[in-house]
C-alpha cells in the first residue's frame, strides 16, 4: 500500500510513499437482522485518511523514497 503526503511547511506533495505495516483498525459492529448482542468484527490495514497527520521517514539519498510509519 502506498499514500502520497503534502508537506505541511513547503506545500509540496511526495510521491508514492510505502506504508509500513502497522496495527490494524478493529471496528465491532452489531449485525443486522440478527437479535441483541450478535456482533462481528471486521479487520482491516490500518490505512491513513485524507487529512489526517502522519509520521513519514525519508532516505537519505535526495531521491524522496521514504516511508509511512503511521499516524499521529
């Protein structure tokens, strides 16, 4: 998976970066039609939202390739 990032100080947008694997969003959910207190639990990789602040880490080459590690 990858994301780009807008650097927040200069206004620009990165390319693709690597998201790093990191803990998976765990939403429980009541299931419909079923009687009270049947829920399911839905896994998912934990990806970052438009908006959302993230930690990023960059090569020391100049090339731009970084990293997502996650979300603040």
């Amino acid at each position: 998976m990858t994301a780009r990032v807008k650097i927040q100080d200069t206004g620009t947008v990165t390319g693709d970066l690597k998201i790093v694997q990191n803990k998976p969003t765990v939403v429980i959910e009541l299931e419909k039609g079923t009687c009270e207190g049947e829920f399911k639990a839905v896994v998912s990789p934990w990806k970052p939202t438009v908006g959302q602040w993230v930690v990023c880490i960059f090569k020391p080459d100049g090339d731009g390739d970084g990293f997502i590690l996650g979300g603040i």
